[in-house]
C-alpha cells in the first residue's frame, strides 16, 4: 500500500510474572495512511496504551512487526529504532514528560539540538508563538498552567514535522476547556503539516473527529 504510513502486522504482547501469563495483545493487525488521524479506544487495561508504545518502537512485542515510514521497526536493534524515532515521530505524553530545568523554549530546541540543526532556536520561538505561548518562552515549567505545559509539549512534538504523531491521553490531565483548545491545535498542525495522527483517549468527541477509530477490547481489535 503506497500511501501507507504505519502497518501494524499481527501484533501480540505477552508478559510472565510469578503469578503466570498474561496476554495483552493479540492478533492486532491494521494500516494507516499517510496524514489519517485515528483514535485507539477501549476501557481502561485494554491494552491501548501498550499498543501506541509498540507503534513507536518503545516497547517490543512478543511476536509480530510494525512498518513505520517503510522501516520494520523490530528488525532493528534499539539504536537504529530511536534513530527512526529522533527522524520521523513525535510522542506526547498525558503526563507532558517536560524537563524541568530547561524553559519552554529550551525544551522545544531540544528535539532540534539533537538533531545539529543550526535554526533550532528560530524554529522552536516559530511554533511556540503557533501555540499562543510567545510571552511563555523563558518560563519553566513549574510555572506553567497544565494546558500551557501541554501546548509546550505538542510545540516540542511538532518542531522537528514529524511524519508521524502519537498522543496517549492528551487531554486526560486537563479540564475540559483547555483539553478543547488542545484537540483543535492538534488537529491544526495535523492538517498544516501533513502529519498522521494516533491518538489513545477515553473521549467519544475526541474519537469522532478522527478518521478512524480503533477498537481494543482485551486485548483484541474488535473494529
């Protein structure tokens, strides 16, 4: 599929402790295309949440693969997959992942530091003043507001033009208006830059915005 940017191939997760196994994957196996936006949905210990961290090449599964921008991610050791990670992902976190002793601009430039781009504070100041946070830049994120830590965290997620943006729970920590204003950035960027969109949540209205949505029940994908 030509237009494919993410391909899910028969996934299954298995973790063993003391008290036995537990399946928490099984059999998921789907494609997105290029510039989609797609919600995983499911109750709470359905597995979503495992299942974004394999797209992303975080976490491994217990069989199966995910073609990711036309790399086989499990194919790889752990530093060729962080290098696809660094060139073509952006992750946001429901718990925003900031550093704290780096400023809002400070951790926007990272992403880009990393990478040696010369234009990093250029870039990140652009797309901290798309976010609304051009009066934030040299504040830490102690002092930031949940949503403007948010929207520091998608401006990080967003600078480098990721091919592709995953978000677990994005607006789970945030009260329902801010969590609004949050969806309808993502949803801008999304269309601005061309970036396809896998979202975990809970929120229904979240879920029919997107293209697609994905259903995990037990570990199954059921639609």
């Amino acid at each position: 599929m030509s237009d494919s940017i993410i391909s899910v191939e028969h996934i299954y997760k298995t973790v063993t402790d003391s008290t036995g196994s537990l399946d928490i994957l099984s059999d998921i196996d789907f494609v997105l295309k290029k510039q989609e936006t797609a919600a995983i949905v499911g109750a709470s210990g359905s597995g979503k949440s495992t299942l974004l961290s394999i797209i992303a090449g975080l976490d491994t599964p217990s069989r199966g693969t995910v073609r990711l921008a036309g790399f086989d991610l499990f194919s790889m050791d752990e530093d060729a997959r962080a290098a696809v990670r660094a060139r073509q992902v952006g992750f946001v976190f429901q718990s925003f992942q900031l550093l704290g002793n780096l400023t809002a601009l400070e951790n926007v430039m990272l992403p880009l530091e990393l990478e040696g781009r010369k234009d990093a504070r250029t870039l990140a100041t652009e797309i901290l003043a798309r976010v609304g946070l051009s009066q934030r830049l040299n504040s830490y994120p102690r002092v930031l507001s949940g949503g403007e830590q948010q929207r520091v965290a998608l401006a990080r997620a967003f600078v480098v033009k990721p091919a592709v943006l995953l978000a677990d729970e994005p607006t789970g920590s945030l009260d329902f208006a801010t969590g609004e204003k949050i969806m309808e950035l993502m949803f801008a960027l999304n269309r601005e830059l061309g970036t396809t969109l896998v979202l975990v949540t809970h929120d229904r209205g979240i879920a029919a915005r997107c293209d697609r949505r994905i259903t995990i029940e037990a570990g199954h994908l059921v639609s």
